[in-house]
C-alpha cells in the first residue's frame, strides 16, 4: 500500500476489462473477499491458538504453588 499509492493496481485493471463484471469496485471487491474472509478465520484462531500455547508454557515453567492454609487454625 506505501509503494502503489492508488487502491487499484495495473493487474487488476488489466484483469478487469477481461472479466466482464460491472464496475471496477465491484471486481475489487470480489477479487480481495476470498482472502479476507481468510483473514477474518484465521487471525482469531491463531490469537486463540497462541494464548493457549503461552498458558501451557506458563504453567510448566511456574513452580506449584503451595495448598492455602487450613482456615480451622
């Protein structure tokens, strides 16, 4: 996005005119929906997969805790 500096690169308005579809948004759009509705899966599963992972790590590595003491004295 820093280099192209437009939202429309060559390729697609190339592929575009061979497409047949409507208008250039629409192409856009539909072009760019397949990766993100990928994103949109996997980037929760990956959070998810991580944070259970860095429990797992964390509870090997810390040392049992001792049990609470005994309220009855």
């Amino acid at each position: 996005m820093l280099t192209g500096g437009r939202p429309y690169d060559p390729g697609m308005i190339r592929d575009f005119h061979t497409s047949g579809a409507s208008d250039l948004a629409t192409y856009a759009v539909g072009d760019n929906l397949g990766a993100a509705m990928g994103l949109l899966l996997l980037t929760p599963a990956l959070a998810a997969l991580l944070g259970l992972l860095g429990a797992a790590v964390t509870a090997r590595l810390l040392p049992d805790s001792p049990p609470p003491p005994d309220p009855r004295g």
